[in-house]
C-alpha cells in the first residue's frame, strides 16, 4: 500500500514544474501546456485525497477541473490565434501592453 | 365657554401672522415680479432712493409723480397689514378686560395650544400666558404697533417694495407677541429671535445702502452676544428648576431655596446672563452700540421696533424674572449700575448729535436705561410703568420726526432745519407734546413714571442717593437735549434749503392721526399711575401688584422685596414731594438752558465747542465707542481670523488635504511600476503569494 | 506491484513534464504532454479510478493535445522567430521561488493525516456518476455554462469577422 503522502508529494512536483513552466518560459504555447501540467497535478491530489478518504467528492472534483481545463484550452489558444494575429508573435514579453 | 374671549387669546398673535401669510403672498406673486421687471430698466438709485431717510433720496417732488400708478395690490396691503394688527389689538383688549374682571390672584390666564417639545423631562408646550405684566406689554406693543402700522401706510407710500415692508412688520408683531404671550423661556426665545430677525431685516431694509446692511448686520451681532446669555441662562434654569414654564420655575423658587439648590450664586449667574441678553436687545452697556444705528432703518420701523416695543423686552424679562433676579443682590446692583450709568452716559452723547433720529436714539438707550434702573431697585413696576409711558411718547417722538424729514424730502440734519412750525403745525403739537413728557413736566406720562423711578432709586432698600442724583441728572440733560432737538427743528429761522422749503408740506392724515392718537396716550398715559402721595389711587401698580409681590414675597428675600413697595412708608411723604419737585427743578433748568443756548444766545454753542474742542470732539464721536469696539475686539477678531486662515486653515487643513493628496500620488507613482503589463511578473507575484500563504500554513502547522 | 506501477508512472509522468516546459519547440512539449497525460491516467487506474482515467485519456490526449497540435501547426511558427528564452532575475527567482513551492509542499503532505477509512473506488463511472447526478447536479449543469461560454467566447475570439 503506496503512502498517500506519496501521491500528494507527486501531484506537489507536477504542479511545480507546471509552475516553473509558467514563469519561466515565453513561449504561451508551452505556458498553456504547462498550465495544463499544473492542473493535472492538482487531478492527482483530487484523485488520490478522494480515494483515500472515501468520498466521491475527489472524483466529483477531479472530473470538474477537467472540464475547466478544456475551456481554458479553447479559450487560451483562442486569444492567442486572436493575439498572433495582431502581433506576428507568440512571445508572451511582447505583450505587455496591458499597463497604464 | 368658561373663559369666554380669553380663550380667543390665540388669536392675538395669530392675526398678524395671518397678515405676513396674505401680504407674503401679494409680495411674493404681485411685488416681486413687479421690482424684478423694473429692475431690468435703467433706473438711477433703485429703489432705495425713493426712501425718505436715504440721505441721497431724490426730490420728494419727484416721487410724488409716482404716486397716482401705484399697482392695486398696494391698496390691499394697505388695508390688510393694519387690520391684522388692529383686531389683534382688539381681541387684546376684550381678552385684559376679561381677565379684569377676574379677582386679583386669579389673574393668570394660560392657554395651551399644542405640546410642542417632548424629549425626556423637557417638556416645553406651545403655551400663552396671560397675566397683568403680559397683558400691559400685549396691549402696549398691538396698541402702538397698530398706530405705526397707519402711519406706515402713508410713510411709505412712496416705497417700491411696499409689501416687503408689511411683511416684515407683521411678522415683526408676531414674534413680538410670542415674545410677550409665551409661558416658558423657550417660547419667548423664539419671539426673542424672531424679533431680532425682523428688526435685522427692517434696519437693513434699504439693503442696497451699504449703511443700511451693515447696520443691520451690527445689530444682528451684538444681538448674537446677548442671545448666547440668554441661551446659557435657559440651560442654567431648565438644570436648576427641571422646567421652563414661568409659573412652574417661579412656583419652584421658595423649595429649592429651601432646600439649598438655589443657592444665591447660581440665582446671579442666571440672572447676569439674563441680563447680558436683555443688554443686546436693550441696548444697554455695553451693547448698545448697535441701537444708534439702527436708524438706518424705515423712520416707523425705529418707532415700533427700536423704541416702542422690541427694545423694551429685556425689561420685560427682567420684570419677568422678578422673582429670581431678587434672589441675587449682586444683580440687582449690577442692573441698577449699568441702568444708572447708560441712562447719564447716552444722554450726554445726545447733546451733542446732529441727525434728528440719532438724537431720538441715544435719548431711547438712555431712557431704557431708566427703566433697568428701576429694575435694578427692585420697582419693576415703575420699569413696566416707564416701558409703556415711554412707549407713547418715543413712538410719537419718532414719528413726529419721521413726519418732518418727509415734510422736508428726507433731510435728517438739524442744522437745516429751523422754522418748521408754520409749515407743520399738528406735527409740532403733537412733538412739542412728547418732549413735554419726556422732560418730565407735571402733569404729562413721563412724569409720573420717571418720577416714580427716580423716587424709587432714593427710597428703595435697592436703591441710593447716588443712583437718584445720577437719574436727576440725566433727567435735566434729558430735558436739555430735547428742548435742544425742538428749538432747532421747529422755531428759529428756517435754515432749509429752498429747494427743500418750497415742497415742505404736512403729511397726510394716516400720519396725522395716529400722532394725535399718542400725543392723546403721552400726556394722559401717566394718570394710570398717579403715585398717593399727589392723590392718585396709582391703579397701575395695584393692577401689576399680583405679579411682582406674591412671587417676591415668597423668596427669602421677600422683606426686601416687600420693602421695595413699602418704601414710601419708611420715608415722609414730604421728602417724596420735595425730591419730585427738585427733579422737576432740575428738568426745567435743562429747558432753560435750552432756550438760552438755541433761542437767546445761538451763537454760544459753537462757541463753547470751540473752548473745549477736546471735550465736544469725544461727545460728538460717541466717546469713541465705536472706534475703541473697533480696535478692541473687531480687529483683534479680524487678525485672529485672518491669522487662523493662514495658519491654520491654509496651511493645517489645506495640508493635510494636499498631503493626502500628495501621498497618494508618490504611492501610485510607486505603486505602478508593479503593474509592468509583462504576463510574466503578474504570474510570478502570484506564484510568491503562493509561497508565502504555503509557508505560513506550514509555520503554523510546525508551530502546533 | 502497485509500488512498482506508482514509481514507474511517477517517474514517467514527472520527466514528461520536465521535458514539456524544457522543450525549445512546442509541437515536442505537446508530445512530451500527451505522455504525462498518459502516465497520470495510469496513476488513476492505481486508484481505482477507472472513469477518470479513460475522461483524461479521451478529453485531455484526445481532445486537449489535439487541439495544442492544430494550433501549433495553424500558426504554423518559424523556427528561427521562436521566442529566445533569456534567464533575467525574474525567471531565476521564479524557478527558485517554485522550488521552494515543491520542497514546502512535500514537508506539508508528510504532515498529511489521512483516516484509515475503507479505501474506496472514487472515480469509477458509477460512484462519480451517482455524485455528479445526485449531490453535484447544479455544479454540473453550470459546467455546462461554462462550456457554452467557452465555445462561444472562442469562436468570438478566433473568428476573424463575426
């Protein structure tokens, strides 16, 4: 019987390296994708937590952030054909037209 | 019915009010529209110009040709203002008769109308009190203040904003009446205020004038002073008595003294603070300063308002108060003193004036200060007495000399007078008949009253030889500066200037008639209170008798008080006679000092202010009152202000404002570099308060 | 056996991911995606969520990659204008701040208390389909909300004229 810590310390590295993915790449395809990580890992936590405790609340949970993330999916590579298409780029230090 | 037509009492002060409703009305749809209109067309002067007391007033010829298109609204008003007034005064008199008829110490007639202020024990209603002292003053201000209103009618006939004028003159005789009829403090604070606010608004009613509003503003300042003490005094004996309602408070007085709560310091701080109110509207030392310049007012307005009437009521409080202001021995003397000296110190002042109302004004602060004299001597019904003879014959008196300065176009100065005898005979009657008894001839009202003050201020337990000689003396410069006023005004060569002589006519009969009517009153006023001692039954101190002696009797000091009206007892009627015959003595040297400086020698007078420059140039300047309130306190306000605006307002307040300001522009100026628009910083500031919350729940956890 | 399957999917799915935010170009992290994805759907078969992995494998490699694919390929970037990833300050104490994310995370699951409770199959279709259509029911249905609200915010966003 595998520890639940195990799995909560898994989920913990995947949403990290989705973290680092985000903060340090430019590239928004690989920022998206790693904002995809991140939510996988959070999945893991869900999963496992739910498992472990017995409620069907994890599953419930886990099903959800899918679902938010296939929006966010579209939504994001939406914006960004809007974006590349203004901009000829998908370099995220580019836009940064979002100040006063 | 019980009460009968007393029970129509509210309908004394409500009359008027129904006039200011109507008028209000015609001045605010007839008149207004009217002046606005006319104040679009080019007219030299507005209508300021057309008053007879602006010294700058056109030709009074000229104005005549304005009289035949006077709108018709004005005939309403005409009717309307003094007939409010006239039946107020009649309902008055039908309700006095009724309470006359009543045995003395029944005389108290309350009528509640509705409560009118309900919070915790204060519990003020809206209440009429009718009593003798009430019922005097009540008659005194409808009666009066209904011959001024006639008179009015003509005076102003040539006045543009005709209706304004009533206006303020009902609304005036409504708070007058208030003041006069309530039966608490607060009620009669009200018609306190409300006759300051009409008497601001009639003193600068030719507001164009720069004058004229300042005057106003003065008035209403030093009024502001008295009314703060007023107020402090009501504060003092609603906490003292828990009530304001006379009957209640007066009631009071012999427990509470008994039981040591009104203790005799308390009694003289309520009473002083009474007393600087009554100084505001009294205009009396130190405050009076505002009274002589109140004739910048209508020349009805200074009879009804600053004569006849609101003057008097502070000596109304103070006869009101009796029973407290006798429980503080201090006061008294305090009141009789201030009485005393303002009496001497305007009379002197009056000498010296040469605008015909001034004169009239200083006489009128120096005769309320007889009547504080009085007071102060504990004869508040030789004050009452004063208040109503002097009532007749200031009204009259000013009146008079409201009908010459419109006889002659608006000319005020003395100096181009003379000679007006011919040319307004019923005017100089009826004047001649006021300075009779004002001087104090025998025989006229003002004899009787003053004559009963000054005999009061020798014999009273109160009372001293000094405030009697004081008195006397300003009672034969009184003599003096008035016989000074008629010489120059109506006998001698005529100093007019033609233009002005050629229109010199008699005023109208709604003029004429109501100063018969108060000559009638001023020479037949005083035989109500013809003292024992020349045979008299003095019916008006047995009528006032139920509200001054039960009350005084009932406080400790009651002897005093008691001796007060005993006086004439310990003292031999001989005495009495020979005082009254030495002042008389006194008075007719006054007259004939008169008649030899302004009818035999007319050269003397120039020619002892030219031996005492010094002495004339501080009289004719008022002692320089008015200079020293300027340096002493008006300018020392103004640097303070001026100084609290730089300092504190400019530079504290407009400071802080700023700095906030100015905070929170170097904060944004910081504070926006963090918002660089680069995706990335805002997803690492996110990422750090990630670590940080995940840090702290860890902390806490490893705390645990 | 099962410690075996967790470390070996463990470690699959964490190198993945290693490699989808290492990647220069996006179509190998999109690859490099679909593996994690696939690792962390076999972590869920070890727990018994069957539902759940087969929604991960249909939805995110099916749906999801597919859909990063496209548009990797509809925009279609040359190599040479590929952002140049540069280190500035910021990114380091990114990377560090993360770091310290992960390290603080795992002190804080040893500290995870968990009931002995009877280990239960969570997401299979059943128990997640008796939760979905009985206690969660209006979460659901607004999830359907958002999807309509995705679906129409991206034709929105991508259209070139509406």
């Amino acid at each position: 019987m595998i520890a639940p810590s195990a799995y909560l310390l898994l989920s913990a590295v995947l949403f990290g390296i989705g973290v680092v993915g985000v903060v340090a790449r430019k590239n928004v395809l690989i920022i998206l994708m790693s904002v995809e990580l991140m939510l996988n890992g959070v999945n893991v936590a869900f999963v496992a937590a739910g498992s472990y405790l017995g409620d069907a609340a994890g599953g419930v949970f886990a099903f959800m952030v899918m679902t938010v993330a296939a929006a966010e999916a579209a939504v994001g590579l939406a914006l960004l054909i809007a974006l590349y298409r203004l901009k000829e780029t998908i370099d995220i230090t580019e836009l940064k037209v979002l100040k006063w | 019915m019980v009460n009968g037509i007393l029970d129509y009492l509210w309908l004394v002060p409500a009359l008027p009010l129904l006039g200011v409703v109507l008028n209000g009305a015609v001045a605010l749809f007839a008149e207004r529209p009217l002046l606005l209109k006319e104040a679009g067309l080019p007219l030299p002067g507005g209508h300021g110009a057309h008053g007879h007391d602006s010294s700058h007033g056109t030709g009074h010829g000229d104005s005549h040709g304005e009289h035949h298109e006077a709108p018709a609204y004005r005939k309403l008003v005409a009717f309307i203002a003094p007939a409010v007034v006239g039946a107020a005064f009649v309902v008055a008199l039908l309700c006095v008769l009724s309470l006359a008829s009543r045995p003395a110490d029944g005389r108290t007639f309350v009528q509640v109308l509705f409560p009118w202020i309900q919070a915790g024990s204060l519990l003020v209603p809206a209440a009429l009190q009718l009593d003798p002292l009430s019922s005097v003053m009540a008659l005194v201000v409808t009666g009066v203040g209904f011959l001024i209103h006639v008179y009015s009618v003509g005076y102003m006939s040539h006045e543009r904003a005709f209706a304004r004028y009533f206006v303020y003159l009902n609304l005036f005789m409504f708070a007058m009446l208030t003041l006069v009829l309530a039966n608490n403090y607060l009620l009669m604070f009200v018609g306190w205020e409300g006759v300051g606010l009409c008497s601001y608004l009639l003193i600068g009613f030719w507001y164009e004038k720069r004058s004229a509003s300042d005057a106003g503003k003065k008035a209403f300042i030093a009024n502001r002073i008295g009314d703060f003490g007023v107020l402090l005094a009501m504060f003092l004996v609603f906490w003292t008595f828990g009530s304001l309602t006379y009957t209640e408070v007066f009631a009071r007085v012999p427990l509470l003294r008994e039981s040591g709560v009104l203790t005799t310091g308390l009694a003289t701080a309520i009473t002083l603070l009474l007393f600087l109110g009554a100084t505001g509207k009294s205009a009396q030392i130190p405050l009076y300063v505002w009274l002589p310049d109140a004739m910048e007012g209508p020349t009805p307005v200074s009879a009804l308002i600053h004569a006849a009437t609101m003057v008097t009521a502070g000596v109304y409080m103070v006869a009101r108060s009796s029973a407290l202001f006798l429980l503080a021995p201090d006061t008294m003397m305090v009141v009789a003193v201030i009485g005393a000296v303002t009496a001497i110190f305007s009379a002197t002042i009056g000498i010296c004036q040469t605008d015909i109302k001034r004169v009239l004004a200083y006489s009128t602060v120096s005769q309320l200060g007889y009547m504080f004299l009085a007071c102060g001597v504990g004869a508040f019904t030789a004050a009452i007495f004063h208040l109503m003879t002097h009532a007749f014959f200031k009204a009259l008196l000013f009146l008079g000399s409201g009908s010459v300065i419109h006889a002659l176009s608006g000319e005020q100065d003395m100096r181009k007078m003379g000679g007006l005898k011919k040319y307004v005979p019923v005017t100089f009657a009826t004047m001649f008949a006021a300075t009779l008894a004002i001087a104090g001839i025998p025989g006229f009202s003002g004899f009787f009253s003053k004559d009963e003050i000054l005999w009061q201020s020798f014999s009273s337990p109160h009372g001293s030889p000094v405030l009697w000689g004081i008195g006397a003396l300003a009672a034969g410069i009184t003599a003096f500066y008035m016989f000074r006023l008629v010489y120059l005004t109506f006998f001698g060569e005529s100093r007019m200037d033609p233009e002005v002589e050629k229109h010199a006519h008699e005023s109208p009969w709604t003029m004429t008639v109501p100063l018969t009517i108060l000559a009638v009153l001023s020479v037949a006023g005083g035989w109500v209170g013809i003292p024992a001692v020349l045979g008299g039954s003095n019916l008006f101190e047995h009528w006032l008798a139920p509200v001054f002696h039960p009350v005084a009797a009932a406080g400790a000091h009651g002897a005093a008080a008691a001796g007060a009206a005993e006086g004439a007892v310990h003292h031999s009627a001989t005495l009495e006679i020979g005082l009254m015959a030495l002042s008389v003595a006194i008075a007719l040297c006054g007259i004939g000092l008169a008649y030899f400086l302004y009818r035999v020698r007319t050269g003397k007078p120039a020619e002892i202010a030219k031996k005492w420059p010094t002495l004339y140039d501080v009289v004719y300047h008022k002692y320089y009152i008015d200079e020293f309130y300027e340096w002493a306190v008006i300018r020392r306000i103004v640097n303070i202000s001026t100084g609290l605006w730089q300092m504190f307002d400019a530079l504290f307040i407009d400071g802080i404002v700023n700095g906030a300001a100015g905070l929170v522009r170097a904060a944004g100026d910081r504070v926006r570099r963090l918002q660089g628009g680069v995706v990335g910083g805002y997803a690492f500031s996110l990422l750090a308060g990630a670590v940080l919350l995940v840090g702290y729940i860890l902390y806490r956890s490893v705390v645990q | 056996m099962e410690t075996v399957l967790f470390i070996l999917f463990g470690a699959i799915a964490v190198c993945g991911a290693i490699m989808v935010v290492t990647r220069k170009h996006p179509m190998a992290s999109a690859l490099y995606l679909i593996l994690t994805l696939f690792a962390v759907a076999a972590l869920f078969v070890l727990r018994q969520a069957h539902f759940l992995a087969a929604v991960q494998v249909i939805v995110y490699a099916g749906a999801v990659v597919v859909l990063f694919v496209f548009v990797i390929m509809l925009i279609n970037v040359p190599e040479n204008r590929l952002p140049v990833e540069r280190a500035t300050t910021m990114r380091v104490l990114g990377v560090l701040a993360a770091g310290i994310f992960i390290l603080e995370s795992a002190v804080l699951s040893r500290r995870f208390w968990m009931p002995k409770g009877p280990a239960m199959a969570v997401g299979t279709v059943e128990t997640v389909g008796r939760a979905l259509f009985t206690d969660y029911l209006l979460a659901f249905e607004i999830t359907s909300v958002l999807l309509l609200a995705a679906v129409i915010g991206a034709i929105a966003l991508a259209k070139r004229k509406i």
